[in-house]
C-alpha cells in the first residue's frame, strides 16, 4: 500500500509541476481570469482524482485486479460521499488529499512519502538539519518554483517592471535589488523586453554566487563550467569596459548556447576571479529538476564530489596570486559542499589558499532555491 500512495503522489506531483507551467508559459494570449479558471479547474481535478485513486492503489496491492469502471464509480462514490472519514493530508489552505491508512509517524518516512523524495535522501539529511529546516525543504522540492526576471545591466528594476505592466505582465520587487518576481498575467517571455534582452531568468541563489565574485572593470574572469551562461553574462556586465570573460564547459553541445567560449581548459588563462559553479546532485532545485528524485542514489554524492575537488583544485590553479575563486553549486548537501573546500584547502599539491566567507541557502518554496557557495583567496 505505501507504494501505491508513493506511486500516486509521484504521479500528481510530477504531471501538477508540468501541467502549471505549460498552463503560465503558454497561455499568453489566454485572459488572466479564464486561466486562473483553467488552473483551479485542473487543481481540483488532481485532488479529487487523488482521493479516489489512493484506496484502489491500496486494493491493488493487496493482489487484486484492476476493473473497468473501478476508478469512475470511485469518483462518483466520493462525490456523493464526501464526509467519508478518511485519513487528510492538507495540499493547500482550501483543499485537502484524503488517504485510506495514517502516514508513518517518522518525520522523514513520512516526507518522503508526501514529496515524493527517495528515503535515503531524506535518512541522509535526517541528521543534518532540524525537524522544521527538513519540512522547508522537502516542501520546496515539490512545489512550484518561483521565477525571478533579473534586469540587464543598465535597465532600471522599476522601469523593467512598469514596461512587463504595460504587456500585462504583473512581478513584485525581489530580494535582490536587481531581481523581479513574476507573480501573474501573461507571460514575460513572449514580450518586447525579453526579445529585446533587458532581462533574464535568475533564482536569487544563482545571483547571489555570481555577485560574490567581486570582479570589477578591465580585470580578467573565468567561469570554468558555464553553460547555460546566465551567471557568465553577470560577470560580463561587471567587467565591462576593458575586461573579459573566458567561459568554459565541458559539454560541447551545451557550450553552443555560451556567447564567448574555450573548447578546451588548457587555452584558460591566469585570471583576477574565477567562478567554479560545479556538477552537483541539485538537491536544493528539486523542484525544477523533478527527474532528479529518480536519478539519485546514494553512491552519488562521493562521486560528485570527487569530480568537484577536482574542478576546485583546477579553479584554484587558474587563479593569480592575490586573486578570488568562487565556488559554488546547487546542492545543499555538506558532501559536495563544506566538505569539497575544506579537502581542497588542506591539500598540500593546490596553491595556498584562505576562505573568506561561505554561504547556504535552503530551498523555499515560491522564494528561492537552495544552494551553496564559497569565497576563497588565493595567497600565493
């Protein structure tokens, strides 16, 4: 039975995310209040769907066999019966999901069964974070991200915000001074700004690891995993005039979508900063990379972070003497994170190094995703 409720809230979870974004990026043209309608109307379908769904899963388990007809007389029984007393999982403040047996009463058994999220996971970060940190970030892992505008490099927030209202686009400042949150109408990519570029997508932990690399006018920046690019055209707006930006990625086909690009790290060249934003788990954008839930296994975490001592070591050796490197990724985990700099530091084969700060940030649903990162100083 607890694999057929997994099953279930997998199913709802997985098809909820896609079917909200599908409905906010590509209904534009659609009136806000007929798809506000539209959004309602496929939410109450999922709950009610669920509720009926989760006794027959259960049914099932047990060795019986699925009928025609068994799920659409289940929907018409609890239409008519909807005080069936029922175990309730709240899925919001006006709805809730009612189950056929109690959820474990372990914290993390039970998070992992409500969000979908592998056990080991939850068991791994069990003894890391605290009951109320656990909840937050299990809860952010299944619901639907924010989306953040960040306004280009001279483009006014407010101006950028009153242009997206006049193409009955609705935000909300961010909480970064450059940051917009899109909060409702249409969409924002199909308007004049956006094809013009005075803004892109950033999640506020993204930006907050490009701006901790304090590079400045004429100085010379690597990003040594760059693609998509987005944190590359941050550090290119800030070492302009008389700066460059060498970008590179290892994936050849993701490096197309890269402005200024190397094919290979040995053409890198000594540089003032350097931005090593690494392969991770993404464990603290779960709920953007859905499919990562499933792709994860408890060998992963040692793998990565082999590769990224790797690619620190690296960052460090690209930077000169007295210069900045950035390390940064989207995983909250201390494997790949706090672990990775402290290794890399007490290396005695890198280059003399001192950590200036560090940084992590839990994932929120709706307010920003998780992430780390670390500033360190090259000494010699």
């Amino acid at each position: 039975m607890r694999l057929g409720i997994r099953l279930l809230f997998a199913f709802f979870l997985i098809n909820g995310i896609a079917a909200f974004f599908v409905l906010r990026v590509f209904t534009a043209e659609i009136k806000p209040s007929v798809r506000e309608v539209m959004e309602d109307l496929m939410v109450d379908t999922a709950n009610l769907l669920a509720e009926v769904a989760a006794p027959e899963l259960q049914r099932l388990s047990a060795g019986a066999t699925l009928q025609e007809g068994d799920l659409s007389d289940a929907v018409l029984d609890r239409a008519a019966d909807p005080q069936k007393p029922c175990d309730e999982l709240p899925l919001g403040p006006t709805r809730t999901l009612r189950l056929p047996a109690p959820l474990p009463e372990a914290l993390d058994e039970r998070l992992a069964i409500v969000h979908s999220l592998p056990d080991f996971l939850l068991q791994r970060w069990r003894s890391r974070f605290t009951d109320a940190e656990l909840a937050g970030i299990a809860a952010a892992a299944s619901a639907v991200p924010g989306v953040f505008l960040r306004a280009s490099a001279g483009v006014e927030p407010a101006a950028l915000a009153a242009e997206l209202v006049a193409a009955d686009v609705t935000t909300e400042p961010g909480p970064s001074p450059r940051l917009l949150r899109w909060t409702g109408g249409g969409s924002p990519f199909t308007t004049l700004a956006f094809r013009d570029g005075r803004f892109v997508v950033q999640d506020p932990t993204a930006l907050a690891a490009a701006e901790a690399v304090p590079c400045r006018p004429g100085q010379t920046v690597v990003d040594l995993c760059a693609a998509p690019g987005t944190k590359t055209t941050e550090l290119a707006e800030r070492v302009r005039p008389g700066g460059r930006v060498i970008a590179y990625d290892p994936d050849s086909l993701r490096r197309q979508d890269v402005v200024t690009v190397v094919a290979d790290p040995v053409h890198l060249p000594p540089a003032d900063a350097v931005l090593a934003d690494v392969p991770c788990s993404n464990t603290g954008v779960l709920g953007r990379r859905v499919e990562v839930r499933s792709r994860l296994q408890p060998s992963t975490f040692a793998e990565l972070a082999e590769l990224q001592r790797r690619l620190l070591r690296q960052a460090i050796t690209l930077g000169k003497p007295g210069g900045t490197v950035v390390y940064s990724t989207c995983s909250i985990d201390r494997e790949e994170n706090d672990d990775v700099v402290a290794a890399v530091l007490a290396d005695p084969s890198t280059p003399r190094c001192e950590r200036l700060s560090s940084r992590l940030t839990l994932p929120t649903a709706g307010v920003a995703d998780g992430g780390f990162h670390a500033t360190l100083r090259r000494l010699v």
